[in-house]
C-alpha cells in the first residue's frame, strides 16, 4: 500500500480556505488555494493531503446536502480535479473525507424544507428515499446523529449501501481521490464496511480505508456490536487519537505513565499492517489546536466569545511550542503516519470547534517553525523510521520517556524529556543525534522538553 511511508497534511476545506460559515449559493473556487499550496505542503514532506468534507453542504460539511457535488463554496466538481492534479503532479495523493452516516436535514435526500424539485422523505413517504430515514412520527420526529435534529441518520439501507459504493466513491475516485477516511465509523456496520472497501479497492488495488475511532480500535464495541475493524477486510488503519491523547497528558505533565502503556498496547493488540497504517496526529478539524492544548489553554469553561478572543501570552506560547516540536519530532520517529494538521507547523491557535478551523496564518507564519516540521518529516524518510524489526520500552526515570527501536542494520533510541530541565544518561557506544547530527561517546543528553532521535554509529576498528 502507498501509504505505509506517507506523511499525510489534513486539510478542513472550508476553513483553511476562508468560506463563509453558511451556504450563500454563490460558486467560488477557494479549493483552488490548496493548489497553490502544494508546494508548502511538498516541501513539509509530506506526499499525502487527507481533505476533509467536500461534499455540497449548508454549513460545516459534515451536514451533506448533495454527495455528488463539490461545495459551491469551494468550488465545482472540475476545481477539486484540478487540485487533485495539482497535487498529483507533485507527488501528493489524495484521500477524501467519506460522511456517509447522515446527511443534513436540507439535503436533496430529506428535503425539510423544499429546496429541491424533488421529492425528499421528509416530504412524502412515497420518496424514493424514504426508507433511507427512521421516522418515529412522520414527518417531524426522525432518527438523528446525537440528537443533533439537522443531521438525519440515515439507515444504510441495501439501497443507501449501493449508492455510495456504486456512484460516491467510483465519481470521487475518477477525479483523482485515492483513498478514504470514514467519518464516526463506529456507526457502519460491518458489512458496509466491507463494501465500501471492495468499492474503494475495485477502483485503485493500493487505495487506504480508515476509519475514524478516538479509542482502542482492537477491542471495540459499539451500538451492541464487536467491530472486529481488523478483521475481513473492513479497514486499513484508524486515526491514532489515544497516542495524541498519551502525548498531552504526557508532555503537559498530567499523566507520565499512559504514553508508554499506549504504545505498548497498540504494539500488541494490533496486527502489524494496521499498525503501519495507523494515522498519527496531534491534531484534527475535531480537537483544540495542538498549541493551545500543551499551554493548557483550551478555552475549557469560557464563552463562545471569550473563546473566540482567547491569545496565549508570550511565555506560554513559547513553551506550548518547544513542546510541539518535541511532539512532532516523536510521533516522526514512530510506526503508523505522521499526520499534521494545517497551520500546526506554524503553531497556529485555537479552542475546539469552530475555533479550530480557522483559516491559514497568510502572509504571518513562523518560517522557523515551518523549516523544523520539515527537518522532521526529510529524517524520517533519510532513516526510514517506523520500520523496525524491532521495539522496546525502556525503563526511564519520571517525565522521561525512552525507547529502543531497531533495524536490520540500525538501532535507534527515542528520547521524550517532559522535564523543566536536561536529561542525561549513559548508553555505551558512539550515537548521533540524527537531528541535530551531534555525536555524543556513551554520555547522551536531552534538553528540557524536547525529543531526540539517537542512531548508533558503528565502532571505530
């Protein structure tokens, strides 16, 4: 699969782009920045763009109002293929953001409030989509995503299963999409799972399917049913939400014992290919900007408004980044896929929803910060780390987090200093810090909340 050595840019459309909160019906091809951007986005190392929802919608994206058109805030149709090729002619594939659990409430599909020519189930229950919905009291008390009354939940119906997997997913690919993330997989069923991975698989053999799980994806249950998401062909891999979560805790001081039972686990429980396909973020279009969550700022509490407004001080920002770096830097050194979420490379803020989707920082990023991801995802590739043949937990002092991970003809230490102040330690042999490329003879040292990646050189004959 292409992917296992991808670093991947996540992209939230709408909001890296700056189109206005709701629909106003007017097409304009702001998708097109993200072409112009492809050049950043190569030069971050990165050779994969997860985008999120495209899909014609009222407002956020996740609200779909037509699967088979692009936003007209974003653009057309021929706009996303040409961003597609764009990337493409750069080396940068394309996986798509698939909301195929609901739909909005204004969709060609329910049609609450007659928008289109069409007859939607919310209208008749003679719609042809009408058996796509559960109606508790027809029209107006209906099934929805949490409660949330705009967002339908649509019932996968054989029907529903054909028309994504037979129309959405062929269309999309034919225009240069080549693979999926699969918004709250928890509520697919297996089988539909499955089909949307023969569908996915029938138009490119090499394509990724994830799925979208904030917990431990080995031993899931949910809504009555183990998901076995491992097992006959359901998904590549899933976003790695319980390591970011370790990280924080870990690099914030909360918790300095979860990050390595975490990877201890996934090192267990999860087969050995998913691990490779396992999508490792610090951040999402769902979470609080990286930044503002190791400054302990996430807005927790305050109103919208005093959310809206919240700035970290200059000492905080400065010490939310130092460990952004070190973040970075690790989740760089691990099996699954470095995975930066837009504007984190130049430590952009934000509270959760919708603060987190504001656009890019135009014209203000910071260029040092930029050349550092960079470094990270260029050591990567040099080294070829996530690939080892083998890996280990050491034993390490509190706020201290180390590793041996080795290959064939390589050993490498991963160094994860939470600490206020330097680390040293004694490790016999000659290593070099493949970052920075300072050879340090059995003393090593870590600065004060960073992270480094040790090679060990060969001996002097």
């Amino acid at each position: 699969m292409w992917a296992y050595d991808s670093v991947f840019y996540h992209i939230y459309p709408l909001g890296f782009c700056g189109a206005p909160h709701e629909n106003d019906g007017v097409v304009t091809p702001r998708i097109l920045k993200i072409a112009d951007w492809a050049e950043h986005i190569e030069k971050l190392g990165a050779d994969a763009v997860y985008l999120g929802p495209v899909f014609e919608s009222d407002c956020h994206g996740y609200d779909t109002r037509d699967y088979r058109r692009v936003d007209c805030r974003l653009g057309t149709n021929e706009d996303l293929k040409a961003v597609c090729g764009a990337l493409h002619a750069r080396g940068i594939r394309v996986i798509f953001d698939g909301v195929f659990n609901h739909v909005g409430d204004n969709s060609v599909y329910f049609n609450k409030y007659g928008t289109y020519p069409s007859i939607g189930a919310y209208q008749s229950k003679e719609s042809p989509y009408a058996d796509w919905f559960t109606f508790y009291r027809f029209p107006d008390l209906y099934e929805c995503w949490w409660g949330v009354t705009n967002l339908p939940k649509v019932r996968k119906t054989p029907e529903y299963q054909a028309f994504i997997t037979e129309q959405v997913i062929p269309h999309y690919m034919r225009l240069g999409v080549g693979g999926w993330r699969l918004d709250v997989v928890d509520e697919y069923s297996g089988a539909f799972l499955e089909g949307i991975t023969r569908a996915v698989r029938a138009c490119d053999p090499q394509a990724p399917v994830i799925g979208e799980v904030w917990e431990d994806a080995s031993c899931k249950v949910a809504y009555g049913e183990r998901k076995n998401y491992f097992c006959g062909g359901r998904l590549d891999g899933v976003t790695n939400y319980p390591l970011r979560d370790a990280l924080i805790a870990f690099l914030t001081g909360r918790d300095t014992q979860t990050l390595a039972l975490t990877l201890h686990a996934q090192y267990l429980r999860y087969p050995a290919a998913h691990r490779r396909s396992l999508m490792n973020m610090l951040g999402s279009h769902d979470t609080v900007r990286i930044v503002n969550a190791l400054a302990g700022a996430d807005g927790e509490g305050l109103s919208e408004a005093e959310r809206a407004a919240l700035r970290l001080t200059a000492a905080q920002r400065q010490s939310a980044v130092r460990a952004l770096k070190a973040a970075y830097l690790f989740l760089c050194a691990q099996v699954g896929w470095p995975c930066l979420y837009y504007g984190d490379e130049t430590a952009l803020e934000g509270c959760a929803d919708p603060f987190c989707r504001r656009p890019y920082p135009w014209g203000s990023a910071d260029a040092e910060l930029i050349g550092y991801f960079r470094r990270c995802a260029a050591m990567r590739r040099e080294y070829g780390l996530g690939f080892y043949t083998s890996e280990y937990v050491l034993d390490a002092p509190e706020g201290v987090f180390a590793a041996v991970y080795e290959q064939e003809t390589r050993r490498f230490l991963v160094i994860l200093n939470g600490r206020e102040e330097n680390f040293s330690f004694e490790e016999k042999g000659l290593y070099k810090d493949i970052l920075d490329s300072v050879i340090y003879d059995t003393k090593l040292t870590v600065k004060e909340k960073s992270c480094a990646v040790f090679v060990r050189l060969a001996e002097k004959s």
